[in-house]
C-alpha cells in the first residue's frame, strides 16, 4: 500500500491528537522530496531575492 505523503503527515498529526506523539518533521525527509539548486541556480536565486527587496 502506498500512501500520499500529505496523507501520511495528516493520518500521524490525527494521532497526536488522540495522545500519540509522532513528528511531523521527519516526514518526506528524503532528499527527492526537496527542490535541489546547483550552486549556479543558488546564486542566481539569491541575487534574484536581492533585487526583488531593492
């Protein structure tokens, strides 16, 4: 059975309600779960935020 990982987050956060403790952190912690920049693509974004805060 596969679940959705929103579905997973919502099903653990239900359980803490009724007293589990689960962390909601550590869900999709898998790097192919995160946007990845290279150092190029990282540099332009910042110079992007730079800009956008002139």
């Amino acid at each position: 059975m596969q679940i959705s990982p929103s579905m997973l987050m919502a099903l653990l956060a239900a359980k803490n309600i009724l007293g589990e403790e689960h962390d909601l952190w550590n869900v999709n912690t898998e790097r192919s779960y995160h946007e990845e920049f290279t150092q190029q693509e990282w540099q332009k974004r910042q110079q992007e935020l730079k800009a956008a805060q002139v």
